[in-house]
C-alpha cells in the first residue's frame, strides 16, 4: 500500500521535502498541454553532461558581507534563495584566489582550506533543491584594496570622502595591489605594482589552487573573472597594458598570454567539468577598437571574436559577454539590452560556443526574444534577481509555461501549474 507522506530528499543529512523534477525543470506535456510549444527560455541546456533545467542564469554579484574571505549565513540564504526558487544556474560571487586579488576587505576568497567547509554547506544545500551551482575565481587587479559599495557612497564618511581606497586601518591592503603596469585604475584607486615574472607564476598557481578547493567544496562549474577592469581584463587591453615584455604592447598575442596560460592551467586541474569564462566586449573608451593603420587602441568586440576562438582550443565551454570596467573615463548607453549585441556578435562568430548575454535584461519576453533570434544561448540576470528572486516562475506564468515550483511555494503559483 502507497502512503501519502512528504517524501525526503534521499540521504540528506536533514529532512528536505523533495521536489521532483527539480525545481525550475518545465513539466512534461503529457500532463501540461500547455507545454507543446516549449519558450526558449525554458528549454533545458547541457554541458559536458550537467543539465541546466532552463537557460535563466544567475549572475556572480559581490556581496561584501564575508569574514576574512569565509563565506558566512548571509551567502547562505542569499544563494540557498535562489535555489529554491528555480534558476537554471547560479554563480557565486568573484572568489579572490589570494587575499590581496579581493576587490574590498569583505569580499570572499578560496585561498585556503578553511574557506571550503563553508562554501561546501552552500553547495551542499542548493543540491538538496537540484540546482546548479558554480563559483566565480578571480583576481581583483588594480581595482582591489577599495571599500564596498555603500560604504565609499556613504554621505556621512567624512575622513576620505575623495578616496575610493580602503586602507591598512579598515582591512585594505593599498601597498600590495598589483596590475599589469603601475598605473592606477582611476584617482582616488591604489597605485599598483607592476607584476613580475614571479607575481605571474604566483597568481596562476593560485588559481591551480583554488580550482583544486573549488572541486572539494563540490562546485558543479567554474567561472573565470576576465571582465571588468580587474587584473585578466587590465593585461588584455592596449589602454592599461603598455608593457614591453612578452605579456603586453601592441601584440594581440602578448596581451592575451597572460590569461590563456592560466586558463589553460585551470582546465588542466578541472579535469571534465564545464568550465565558464565572462568577458568584457568593449573598454566604451571614444573612438575605434583600431585604427585605419590596425593599431588596436582599445578592448573592443573584435579581439573578444579572436579570444573566443583561443579559449574555445583550451576546452572552455561558455563565454559570458559582459562589457566595460576597466577605463574610468568610459561612456556607457545604458538601455535595456544594451550589451546583447555583443553576445550576438560572439555567437555569429562562434556558434560552436555556449554564449550567454548579460545587461539590463529586465522581463520575460525580452530574455525570452533574446534566445529565440539566436543571439544568445542564456541570459544572466543579476540586479532584477535582487528585486525579484522569484523570476523565473514569474516568467514561466507570463511566458504561459508550466514549470516546477518548490512543493513549499506551490500554492503561490497556481497559474504557473495550470495543465492547459
């Protein structure tokens, strides 16, 4: 005799109802009809064999609230939210690999052991809900050793109102910020060190290291940090790297060697699993990518095109399009969607390539036009997480989609489990 009982998550070391198929998995039309005709965004994705239940990804966003680079609760129920409520993947936050690569005194890290039992438990949870979860390893560059958000836009700081930097006496580091050259990001950033043949090698074993803690706290996924302004974006764009050895200048090659040595390094140690790589498309300095002569005198959408095929050789998987960061001087369009055209870019070039587009995607039907003209294989949202976490089961019941809530919030979403 079958009894009705509330079923457990199978081995879980606490009680788990389960919820089967996993949470955000689109349910079978079978028994849904109005299933037949699958939206884009709600088709699941595979890579090197782990299946995404559908293509709303959500991005890293820094918390600023770690304890000496420990992730603590407040990661907790920031990611074990999401989790539960049905995103086809999460990313943690930009992971330092060695504490003076963390961009503010709060942010997380992996650069030793201890930091693992804590990310473990995250993971730990989110797979008790079947969702996907990956890190983001990084290195902040010249743009480390600064205060975290709200605190540097804070109208009561009074001491350094003009300065961005946090200082020995609030956990920074200024004297020990590193870049390709020595020359700060913007006034009021650390001024930092030009990186030796042994920073390199130190920085790239770092994240050897990591990829190895990453793989014990039991991460589905890595992504790697090459956005933005820090230190993999700064050697990639003639604007900040104007060394004269091997590692810059005017060589597409040079600029870019830095970063594929450690990337390939890390796909080395990662053995099979997905590996993910965000870039930033374009520096938005004025003016051309090059000019009329093929001197590059910027990042731009044309060396992402040449990057993209060099990172698709050392088995990377997935190329996250984002843009800007790294030029203080930089004049962004702001609209919705205004980076999609990137992505697209990319995945004309490289339609071999998973692609996914970032940036001002705010609904549904947007995220959902995006896919379905090809431009992107995924979108990653991130601040419209914040303001709704419950996203995809929203798009799911505008977008007329049957897709699996939590059996904890069935109950809010009864359109979402509507079978016609």
């Amino acid at each position: 005799m079958d009894l009705n009982i509330n079923r457990p998550v199978p081995g879980a070391k606490e009680f788990y109802p389960l919820n089967e198929p996993s949470i955000g998995t689109t349910l079978s039309p079978d028994t849904f009809l109005k299933n037949k005709n699958i939206p884009s965004l709600f088709e699941p994705l595979t890579i090197r064999g782990v299946i995404f239940p559908n293509r709303i990804f959500v991005s890293p966003m820094c918390q600023y609230s770690s304890d000496n680079g420990h992730a603590t609760d407040w990661h907790l129920v920031h990611i074990g939210g999401f989790a539960t409520r049905g995103a086809g993947c999460i990313t943690m936050e930009a992971t330092a690999v060695v504490p003076e690569g963390r961009i503010s005194p709060e942010d997380a890290g992996l650069w030793t052991d201890s930091q693992i039992a804590p990310l473990k438990r995250i993971v730990y949870f989110s797979h008790t809900q079947g969702a996907k979860l990956g890190i983001q390893l990084a290195h902040a560059g010249r743009k480390a050793s600064t205060l975290a958000t709200w605190v540097k836009s804070s109208a009561d700081r009074t001491r350094h109102v003009d300065t961005s930097i946090a200082f020995a006496n609030e956990g920074g580091w200024p004297d020990n910020v590193f870049g390709p050259v020595n020359v700060p990001w913007s006034k009021g950033f650390p001024t930092p060190k030009e990186m030796t043949e042994g920073d390199l090698q130190y920085v790239e074993d770092a994240f050897i290291a990591s990829t190895k803690r990453s793989a014990l706290a039991g991460f589905d996924f890595i992504e790697i940090h090459g956005a933005h302004g820090y230190l993999f974006h700064s050697f990639l764009s003639p604007l900040t790297n104007t060394r004269s050895d091997a590692y810059g200048g005017q060589s597409f090659e040079n600029r870019t060697r830095f970063f594929l040595r450690v990337v390939k390094a890390i796909r080395s140690v990662w053995g099979e699993k997905p590996l993910f790589v965000r870039l930033s498309a374009s520096d938005w300095a004025e003016g051309p990518e090059k000019d009329s002569d093929g001197k590059w005198l910027q990042w731009g959408i044309e060396q992402t095109i040449l990057l993209t095929g060099e990172l698709k050789k050392l088995g990377v998987d997935l190329i996250d399009v984002s843009s800007g960061g790294n030029w203080a001087a930089q004049k962004i369009p702001v609209v919705p969607g205004y980076q999609v055209p990137f992505a697209e870019a990319v995945k004309k070039a490289h339609p071999d390539i998973i692609v996914g587009a970032v940036g001002a995607i705010t609904t549904p039907q947007q995220a959902n036009d995006i896919l379905a003209e090809g431009k992107a294989d995924l979108v990653s949202l991130a601040r419209e997480f914040l303001r709704d976490p419950h996203f995809v089961l929203r798009a799911a019941n505008e977008l007329g989609v049957a897709v699996k809530p939590a059996v904890q919030y069935e109950r809010a979403w009864p359109g979402v489990l509507a079978r016609m």
